[in-house]
C-alpha cells in the first residue's frame, strides 16, 4: 500500500521542547525541595502531563491532594508557556521544514499527532502551520499515546486509512501507539532507546520522498 499521509509527533521530531519541558519539570521540583535529572526526565517522554506530574512526585516522595496537583500542573504549564512563546524558525530541527515542502510538493497529507496542548502556540511560532492538513493535540484526544487515539484521529481526518500512512516518533510510547494503530512507523532516535520501528532514522537532514516508500 503506498503512502498517502504523515503524522508527526512534535516534541523531539519537529522541534526539541523537550529542554523546555525539562527546564520546567525540574523548576518544579527545585521549588518543591528536590533535585530533577536529565536521566529522569528520560520517564516523561511522551507522557501525559498529568502523568508526568505524578512521576515527578514519586520520584521526590511527595503526596498531594487533587485540588494541589492541578495547581502544580498549571504552574509547570505557564512557565512552559512562557518559554515557548519565545521560540522562532531557528529552533525547527534540522532538515525538517525541507522534508515537509517535499511532501506537499508530491501530494502527500502532513498531520501532527502529539500530546501537546501547546502544540498551535509552537507551530505559528516556528511558521509551520500551513503545512498541516489535520492538527491532533492534546485538545482533542482524551487517551494518551501508547493508546493509538492520536493517530488514528490523524489518518480519519486526512480522509486515509491507517495503513495509508507513516508516523515519525521518537518516543518508545509513540512507536506503540503507532503499532497499535496498524501504522508504519518510522522512528527518529537512537536504535539502544527505540524498538518496534519499522525504520529508523538521526534526523531530517537530506530526507528524501525515498524515506517513505516501504
């Protein structure tokens, strides 16, 4: 079955908030009496917010009420805002913006599929909206990936069928749901952190129409 769409996952793929993410996690933690690594901002990639709120917690032995745990989400949040909202065409990963015009040029649909709910704030920061034919965030799902939710909304609202389409992710959670969703998927990565791809790749540089023939 040949090609017809991409979806794209954002952070990481089109563009490295995940720094910002950190950056803010570990703010939190910092503000609540412990330390935040890099290693350990590894087991928030491609979790939900609320989700990563919890493992935060766990790893700082820290218990809060509901009502405290919504409220620390929305400070991590409006810092996080706040840093992207900042960002501008130089932060889109390399290669990137060239592969997305050779898509359009050859007729391929371009959807994103992430988790973000910040995800329109980083696009027409970055220029790249006008690419997109369908945009699944975080505002229009309700199960976070490895449930196949945000692909799958991808391909129905590109008019394709999933086995139409290719997912770029490079998050073990997204690889999953992009399986789970009968998708291929081509990871973009590093092959000791990533399994069950059926491509891998380092990045967009020199990305051909060829990456999406299988």
């Amino acid at each position: 079955m040949k090609i017809k769409g991409c979806i794209f996952d954002l952070d990481g793929v089109i563009v490295d908030t995940a720094k910002y993410h950190y950056i803010a996690w570990k703010r939190l933690a910092s503000e609540m009496g412990f330390d935040f690594t890099e290693k350990d901002n590894e087991r928030l990639k491609g979790v939900s917010r609320t989700r990563s709120l919890e493992i935060l917690l766990e790893l700082g032995n820290k218990t809060v009420s509901e009502e405290e745990k919504l409220a620390l989400a929305e400070k991590k949040n409006t810092w996080y805002v706040d840093y992207i909202s900042k960002m501008d065409k130089s932060e889109i990963l390399p290669g990137v913006e060239d592969f997305l015009k050779t898509l359009k040029e050859n007729n391929i649909k371009i959807a994103l599929g992430s988790a973000s709910k910040n995800s329109m704030i980083i696009l027409n920061n970055l220029g790249l909206t006008n690419y997109f034919d369908a945009i699944i965030d975080g505002n229009k799902v309700s199960k976070a990936k490895p449930d196949p939710e945000v692909f799958t909304l991808g391909a129905k609202e590109m008019g394709l069928s999933a086995d139409q389409c290719v997912v770029f992710e490079d998050a073990q959670a997204g690889i999953e749901a992009a399986k789970a969703g009968k998708m291929k998927v081509i990871a973009v990565g590093s092959a000791e952190n990533l399994t069950g791809y059926d491509k891998i790749i380092d990045g967009f540089q020199g990305a051909s129409l060829e990456l999406i023939n299988f």
